[in-house]
C-alpha cells in the first residue's frame, strides 16, 4: 500500500489544477496511486508565518494529525504547502517548549500529533524513494529532442536541504533526463519569481520574471519545467507584459513536471491539463511529433 497522504492545497484545487491532472495519473501510472488526505484544510501558505506564527504551526498540525492517524507519510506538491508543512513539522518536533505548548493546544482540539510523519515532495519521492531506474522502466515514449530548463524556485531546496543542494539543485535535470529530454544549463533555477511582488510591485516582479524568461531563452530552452503553482501562475501569465516593457521575446511554454513526465509515461496530453496553458504550443507539439521515440 501506498505510504504516502497526498495533500493538494489550494491551488492544485483552483488555478493549477493541471498540476493535480497530471500528478495523479503519473502516480498511478508507476504504480502508486495516491489517496487524498481526508478533511485537510488550507496551509496557510507562507505568509501567514509573519502574522501569527502558533496559529500558521497550528492550522499545519492539523493536517499532519490527519496524516499521523492515517499511518502515512505527507506528500506536498505545491512548493508552497511544502515549505509551510515542513516547517510546521520540523518546530513541532523540536521539543522546544513553545512546542510542547502548541501540541497540548493541538491535542486539546482533537488533534493530537507525536511526530511521526514526514513531509515529503513528489520530486524527491520519485528520485529519492521510487528511484530513477523504476521510472525508466515506466518510460514508453523518450522526450528525445526537447531541451528543457528545469526551475526549482525558492522553497523547494531552501531553507531545507533534504534531498538536494539549495544552489545548485539537480534533482528535476535528473528526472527529465531520464524521460529523455535534455536539461539545459539553467544559472537562474533557484532565483525568485516574485512571488506575491507581481500584484503588489509590478515592476519588481516584471524584472524577475523577465531574467527567468530570457535566461532559458538564452540557453536553447524548449520549454521550462517547474514543481510551483505560484511560479508557473507568475513565468506564464506574465509574458505579454514582459515582452511588451522590455521589447524582447522571451515567450516560451512553462510547464509543470508532471505534464512531461505523463507524455513520457505514454498518458494522453488531453488527461494531463495541457489545455489549460496560456501560451501557444504548437511549436511544442510539433517538437514532441518530431523528437519523441516510442520505447
């Protein structure tokens, strides 16, 4: 049985859905289907750290009781929910007295937590837990042809180190490699899109995007891959704008990994949210016609 509680969050739900329609089919597609964490609520994203840091931890340990009792491992694909519930985890596990408190709190609420789960990434269970081999294995339709910049953003690998270097992560080159495609040499894979700066200082996140953008386009890049709905939300949709300020194309598809991993996989791109992408993929299709080698 699968040891894994899968926890959507939010945006999976709502604006990313196409993370959630490809990520489950590609979990089952190898072999481990996941089963949704019953009754989880919001994480609380980041930002609700700087306003009430016990009642951020809190609204966290809620879901990681209902992990606890379900006898499985979290698994977060949201970069976002997995920073928060990571962190939220890691605190509560501390054994620190503001700690102890919280957990008497939780505990008071129904919601008593010891500590037994992990908080993990779908990356890093694919890599790290799975293995590469096996999804090789998996493999009926190789990438071969397409150059991909892989972008990991901010939260993935810092300011936990888990599974990967927080500068110079290869976790995600590894994994499209071994769909196939290549992972171009990316120096922007850790820099910030803005985050929430793209609604608030526009021109800040126009700047940040635009470095990401170029920087793939620079490198030959046929796409970029990224694990975050806020990044995806930010590279794609920001485009228009960009071209526009700075008078330079820098358009290119912006996919989640997952979408790539179920074309390899041999899943249907109609069942892997493709639809929803803002930019035109004809280009994209038409590489994938002409590179791709059935296995």
């Amino acid at each position: 049985m699968n040891r894994y509680a899968y926890f959507p969050g939010c945006s999976l739900k709502e604006n990313s859905k196409h993370y959630e329609e490809s990520i489950l089919p590609v979990f089952k597609a190898i072999g481990f289907p996941l089963e949704e964490l019953d009754d989880w609520n919001c994480c609380g994203a980041t930002a609700y750290f700087s306003v009430d840091g016990d009642m951020a931890t809190a609204v966290c340990g809620r879901n990681l009781s209902l992990a606890e009792r379900m006898g499985r491992d979290i698994l977060a694909p949201c970069a976002g929910c997995y920073l928060t519930l990571k962190k939220s985890n890691n605190f509560l596990r501390s054994g620190r007295p503001e700690a102890r408190k919280l957990l008497e709190k939780l505990k008071g609420a129904g919601c008593a937590y010891e500590g037994r789960v992990e908080v993990k990434h779908p990356l890093e269970v694919l890599v790290r837990d799975i293995g590469l081999d096996t999804v090789r294995k998996k493999v009926v339709r190789r990438l071969s042809g397409l150059k991909v910049a892989c972008y990991y953003g901010c939260q993935l690998v810092r300011p936990f180190t888990d599974f990967d270097d927080p500068d110079h992560p290869t976790t995600l080159d590894s994994l499209m490699e071994a769909l196939g495609a290549e992972a171009v040499p990316y120096s922007a894979k850790t820099r910030c899109c803005g985050g929430l700066l793209t609604g608030t200082i526009e021109n800040v996140g126009l700047r940040l995007n635009h470095l990401l953008l170029r920087e793939a386009k620079r490198r030959g890049a046929d796409a970029i891959v990224t694990l975050c709905p806020l990044c995806l939300f930010n590279l794609e949709l920001l485009q228009d704008k960009i071209v526009k300020t700075y008078k330079e194309e820098v358009k290119i598809p912006v996919f989640f990994f997952s979408q790539l991993m179920g074309l390899a996989l041999g899943l249907s791109r109609d069942d892997l949210g493709f639809s929803r992408s803002v930019i035109p993929l004809g280009g994209f299709w038409s590489k994938i016609r002409n590179g791709g080698q059935h296995v």
